[in-house]
C-alpha cells in the first residue's frame, strides 16, 4: 500500500489529503472546517447527513476510513476523493464553497 500524504491549502486552512488508488482522497472533517468554520465539523457532518437524506444514503459510496496521520498518531479517518468531495460539497450552505462548485 503506496501512499503518499500531503497538507492542501484553502482559504488558509489545512485539509489533509492522501493518495489512495492512485488518486487524492480528502478528510472530510478538514473540508467541511475550511468551508464552514464550524468549532465541531464532526458535528455539522452529522446534522448534515441528517438533513440531507440522499447524502445519509449514499454516505458509505463518498465516505471511505483511510489511515491519516494525527497529532495523537495515525487514524482512520473519513476521505472522499474529488468526485465525492464534490456531493458533500452541494449540501454545505457556504459562499466559501462557490469557487469549488
């Protein structure tokens, strides 16, 4: 298992990113911080799951545990790649997610 772990940056926010099958996969907890500001973006994960009902469904297709490197050690954490990142970004209200549309 070859993969390669980096920091993207945006709107001065760090989301980390792993290459997984040969293509980038994103935290998803870091996205929704960059684009939301929540204080809790496991949360507002939750409550957006619960609003969106089609999200919720097909969470397992866009959700995928990856090894992530943490300041307490390596987790699996929830990526999506680019084509995933993009359907959870739809149900993000944010004008800071205009650009990534």
């Amino acid at each position: 298992m070859n993969e390669s772990k980096k920091i993207a940056i945006f709107q001065k926010k760090e989301i980390r990113k792993v290459i997984h099958n040969n293509e980038w996969w994103f935290v998803i907890e870091d996205v929704v911080f960059a684009l939301t500001d929540s204080k809790n973006p496991r949360g507002y994960i939750k409550d957006m799951r619960r609003r969106d009902a089609e999200l919720a469904k097909g969470w397992g297709q866009f959700a995928t545990p990856l090894s992530i490197e943490t300041a307490g050690g390596v987790q699996r954490i929830n990526c999506a790649n680019t084509e995933g990142l993009f359907r959870i970004i739809q149900s993000i209200p944010s004008s800071k997610a205009e650009p990534l549309e």
